[in-house]
C-alpha cells in the first residue's frame, strides 16, 4: 500500500500474492498428477519443481511490487495458472509419445522458454517506465512489423511446416517472426489510430442511420486487407491473416466507436477469403478440408485426418474428462502445440476446458479495463488492442480445433509448446502491466 495526503491508497499487491499462491498450487497438483498417472512421481523432484515455481512467482511480484506497483493484480496469477497447465499439459504429451517409444522433451525445453518470457517481461517494466515513449516508434513498429511478416517468404530463412509459411529457421531452430510481429503492428495501429481518429470517426456519408467512412479514408484499411491477403495467398496462413485484419478492425472500432466499420472490415474479410479459396487451389483446399472434414474422401486423403482425431479426442472427454495423465493425446498429431486444446479438452473434459477459457476471459477483460481506465488515447488503443490480440488468437486457435472456423498454424498463448509464442505473450503481459500501473496509480503518487 502506499500513502497519499493521510489517505491509504490500495495497489493490490498482497491480492496478487495470495492469487499468485494459488496459481503456484494448480501448476504443482497438475505436474503431481501428470506424474502419478504415468508412475513417474518422486518427491524430491516434484519438490523441486514447486520450489522453482514459488521462486518465479516470489521474483516477478517483487518485480512488480518495485517497478509497477499500481499495475493490474489480477493478471499476473491468471498468466501463471495457465502457464503451469500448459507445462504439466506438455510433460503429459512427453510421457504418451515415450510409451509409444518416442523420446521428446518438449516440457523442458517449455520450461526454459517460460523462464526467458517471463525474465522478458520484467525486463519490459523495468526498461520501459512510461508506455508512451513508444509512441514516437509509430512508424517504425509498423516497418518492423511489416519486416515480421515477410521474412517467412525469404528463400534462405523461410521454412514451410504444415503446409504454413510463417517460420524461418535461426541457428538450427524454427521461431515464428509473425508472433513478434503482431506487438509491433499494435503499437504501429494505437499510434496512427490516435493521430487520425476524428478523421476517421466523423467523415463519412450516413446510411441507414450509420455513417460510412470516405473512400479516401478507406485507405488504412485496404494496406491492412491487403498485407492480411497476402499472408493467407502466399504464406498459407489463414490464422495470421484473420488476426492482423481483426486486431485492426477492432482498434479501428475502439478508436471511432463507429460500428459501420466493423461491418465494412468483416464483409471485406470476408469477401477476400472467398475470392482467395476460389482462385488459388491451396486455399480452397483448406477450405475443403473445413468444410467437409468427415467425409471419408477427404479423411483418406489425409487432409481432415488431424482435425477430426482432435474432434475424437475431446468427444471421448466428455463433460469432466478422462483425468490428467489418463487419455490418449498421443494420438493426436501435434498433440502439445496446435492441437493442445483436444488434448486438455479430452482429459479434463468440457469443465476444465470452460475453467481455462475462463482464465483467458479474465485476462481480455483486465485488458479492456485498463484500457477504459487510461486517459490517454495511445495507451486506451494500445492496451485495447494488446487485449484483442489474446482474445482473437484464442478464439482462432479454439474455433479451428472445434471447427468453427478453417484450422491454422497459430498457438494458444501461455499454453501450447512453442518458444516464439511464449517470448512475445510474456511481452504483451509487461506491456499490459506497465499500461494498467499508469491507469490506476493516483495522481499524486510519483
């Protein structure tokens, strides 16, 4: 707590320990279960294991507690909760392929990356004292984040898995440029928005009582349908595409409070999708793949065969699951990264699945709060959007596997195995801390 003028102003931080300890315990019991079930659990290294969890907790409150303490108490615990699921997720996938005879080690090597995201994110509070200095980095970002999307298409970097072009290849290692490059177009996006938002909100015809932006001023979002149409052409790689476009739209949105423009960007999408599954044959093949995934044609020829084992998995789960460490992820291709999701659904059932969609929802609104309660209009867009992003990559990731939506590359943040996925997530949280610091620290306060 700190002291204003005789008045005790509270900052959350003892809220957030106690929520922190409850994250540390879910993360433990789901590596103690995992272990249990595969005959692997040993104490000591169990012991271990939760005595680097309450470490990590320990140092990054204290973090915030030095370099932000006014910030968001909620956020932190809910990162952390899911994080652990995801770890315990991972080691569980370890254990099926070895069964099989297949020795992976994902769950350490997620570790580690867990690790350097979250030594990011202090560096992000510790570095980064006043979000608006990345104002001044408008253009910049949006040069990087252009850079980010294209480097996929190198020849010499540039490797194709899954048939998705959005990897490239540094010192042996595959890292997903398009996971950076989504924080740059956001500062890129806040930054423009801000400076053009009259322009964009009150031109325009009125039609059907809705006023419709200028031709002229269409022209933020065309470059944005266009960069968005290209990733899905050229990179195949629908998930990039609809979450660049989505994020845009809906800071657009945030920025204008204009609904004709959330109409004009999803019949565009739209629009574009359908042309793109029509001319080029790549496209529609995905598409196919979507529409028609239990039709045993397509399932023979391989192409529906990952979505509907996924399908399968979470259907054998049930309303409860069959119980960590209990079912049968290995027979899901990808079963730790794109398909994580089937995995927890089929061994926690449709309950733990709602729990952690639960987790993801509290952490999109702590965004949108904070978002509403910044008064400047930089970090307002900025937080608004960093929180779009989490909630758009969720809902892409969750509606491919359940085939709401056409399935993509993208991973779910804080859960499924990948280093890219986590570095820039853990990043987007200290961004999101350092916004909400300065949203409700007191005036007064230094």
């Amino acid at each position: 707590m700190a002291t204003v003028a005789d008045v005790t102003v509270r900052t959350g931080r003892r809220a957030e320990l106690g929520l922190l300890g409850i994250a540390v315990l879910i993360a433990v019991l789901a590596r103690g279960l995992v272990d249990y079930h595969a005959d692997y659990l040993e104490l000591v290294p169990l012991a271990i294991y939760a005595g680097v969890w309450v470490a990590v907790a320990l140092g990054v409150h204290l973090a915030v507690r030095r370099w932000a303490a006014f910030a968001d108490p909620v956020l932190l615990p809910a990162v952390l909760a899911l994080n652990g699921i995801g770890l315990a997720m991972i080691r569980r996938v370890d254990f099926a392929y070895a069964a099989r005879g297949r020795d992976t080690d994902f769950g350490q090597v997620q570790m580690i990356w867990t690790l350097l995201g979250i030594t990011l994110c202090v560096l992000v509070l510790v570095l980064l004292r006043d979000y608006r200095l990345l104002r001044r980095f408008t253009y910049t970002a949006g040069v990087l984040g252009l850079i980010g999307l294209l480097l996929p298409l190198m020849p010499v970097i540039g490797t194709q898995i899954n048939g998705a072009r959005i990897w490239i290849s540094v010192f042996g290692k595959s890292l997903q440029p398009g996971e950076f490059a989504k924080i740059a177009l956001v500062i890129f996006f806040a930054g423009y928005l801000v400076s053009n938002r009259d322009t964009l909100a009150l031109a325009g015809p009125k039609i059907l009582g809705m006023r419709f932006p200028r031709p002229r001023d269409m022209g933020p979002l065309a470059l944005v349908w266009v960069a968005a149409m290209l990733v899905q052409i050229y990179e195949r790689d629908l998930g990039t595409s609809l979450l660049l476009f989505g994020i845009f739209v809906a800071m657009l949105y945030v920025a204008t409070e204009r609904l004709s423009w959330v109409i004009v960007g999803f019949v565009m999408f739209l629009g574009g999708a359908v042309l793109a599954g029509t001319l080029f044959s790549h496209v529609g093949a995905r598409y196919t793949a979507w529409l028609h995934a239990l039709d045993p044609e397509v399932y023979r020829s391989g192409a529906s065969e990952q979505l509907v084992r996924g399908l399968f998995g979470m259907a054998s789960g049930g309303l409860f699951g069959t119980g960590l460490g209990e079912g049968r992820p290995d027979l899901v291709p990808y079963a730790e990264s794109d398909f994580i999701v089937s995995s927890l659904g089929e061994e926690l059932g449709l309950t733990g699945l709602m729990a952690i969609l639960t987790l993801y929802l509290i952490i999109v609104h702590r965004a949108l709060r904070t978002a509403i309660g910044i008064r400047h209009g930089f970090g307002k867009l900025l937080a608004a959007g960093l929180g779009f992003a989490i909630a758009l990559q969720v809902f892409i990731v969750v509606g491919g596997v359940t085939r709401v939506i056409p399935l993509t590359g993208l991973t779910t943040p804080f859960l499924a195995y990948g280093g890219s996925s986590m570095l820039a997530n853990w990043v987007v949280i200290g961004l999101l801390l350092r916004i909400s610091d300065q949203a409700r620290r007191p005036d007064e306060v230094a």
